[in-house]
C-alpha cells in the first residue's frame, strides 16, 4: 500500500525548502531501509511509498515530488515503463528519476536513462551514494553507480555507425567541448572547475548552454552524447 502521509506533514511543517521523495519498490524492507537512511538527512524528506509501478505512477503525479526512487522489477508496471511515463520525452511537466535496482545490467541501465532516468544506482551502493543521487536528482545534476558508469558510457560510444568517425560537435565552443569531455569523463563540477581553473558558476553556465545547444536534459545525456558522437577522443 502507498503512504503519502509524509506529504501532509511537509505542508504543514518546515520551510519548504526540503528535498520531497518518493520511493517505490515491492519489497516493504527495502522501502523502509531507504525511507530510514534518507530522514536521517536534513533537507530530505519522504512523502511517499508505491509497491508497485501503477501505484508509483499515481501516487507520484498527485504528490508531485521532487525526486522519485523507482525500482526495475515491480508488479503491474516496470520501472523502466514507470521512468518513461513519468520523465520521458513525451511526459509532461516530467518529474525527476532515479532508478535503483540490484541487477547491474546495461540494458537496464541504457533503458533507464534513454526513457528519461537522471540517475541510475545499485542497492548495494551504500548509503551515502543513495542520499547523493538524491540530492544530485534535485539539483538538476545526474548520478550514475561508479561501478557502471564508464562501461555504459563506452558501449553507448561502440553504438556509433562503423567507420563514421568523430561526429561534429555541432554549435559547442572549444570550451564548451571541454566541460563536454569532462563530463563525459565522469569528472563532477567541482572537479572540472579545477581542470578548467574556473568558477563553479562558469561550469554550470557553460553545462546549461550545452544542454540548450544540443536538446539534452542532463550531464548524463551531455556524456551520452560525448561518446556516442566520438569527441571524447577528439583531442
């Protein structure tokens, strides 16, 4: 069964400026592991829990939270049917989804964020990785499991027509193709900050308008591109 009560109390409680999540998984005791581990955080509260992708899909579209924690293999509906539902390329007004699952599988992966998934997390991450997806969801960033990242990236790359070469970069400034090659690299912002020798706000200036440029909606989809256009080897 769903609990949406936590939504009551974030209306009724607090300054609004919490991070609101959903979690939906058919097993209770990993809801629960999840819904402990996140209250424990400031800034982050639950406001609700789906065991199954049908009930994840209504519940998320009347909270409305700002992060959704979806599971792969549910009843009724999956979790890469519930991520394109609710954040893929035809929903509208999309919410933000992180999938987390226990198969470490790339065409789940692949799946997840080609449907519109802005973060893609195995169970067995830890803790702390889970409440950084989560915040990196919220903030419009995208987190990827370490331990699958760089293989994703590089089959996305494989997936380029044979003997096609480097695609062009299109309207990229050289800089903007280096925050690109960064990116895709798996550097975070502060890190390319340090490459780049410049300002945060520089960095994510430089993200949006490569976002803007090429009709993508995350770093993921930015590191995607890299690869499968070939400029992270263009140097």
């Amino acid at each position: 069964m769903s609990n949406a009560s936590g939504s009551a109390n974030v209306s009724a409680s607090g300054s609004g400026s919490a991070i609101r999540v959903l979690i939906a998984d058919d097993q209770d005791m990993v809801r629960t592991g999840f819904r402990l581990i996140l209250e424990t955080q400031p800034g982050i509260e639950v406001v609700g829990e789906a065991a199954d992708g049908a009930e994840c899909v209504h519940l998320a579209r009347r909270v409305r939270p700002d992060v959704c924690l979806v599971d792969i293999r549910m009843p009724k509906l999956d979790g890469l049917e519930v991520t394109r539902l609710l954040a893929g390329p035809k929903a509208v007004d999309p919410l933000r989804v992180v999938v987390v699952t226990t198969f470490d599988q790339d065409d789940y992966v692949y799946g997840a964020l080609s449907n519109g998934a802005c973060g893609f997390l195995l169970k067995d991450a830890g803790p702390g990785l889970l409440v950084e997806a989560v915040r990196a969801a919220a903030r419009g960033d995208a987190l990827i499991s370490p331990a699958v990242t760089v293989r994703l990236l590089k089959r996305i790359g494989e997936q380029r027509p044979a003997g096609g070469g480097p695609a062009s970069s299109g309207p990229l400034t050289e800089r903007e193709l280096d925050v690109t090659r960064l990116v895709a690299d798996g550097r975070t912002n502060q890190e390319v900050c340090a490459e780049l020798v410049v300002s945060l706000s520089t960095v994510k200036s430089h993200l949006a308008s490569i976002q803007a440029k090429l009709g993508l909606r995350n770093r993921v989809e930015i590191a995607a591109w890299a690869w499968r256009s070939g400029v992270v080897g263009d140097r």
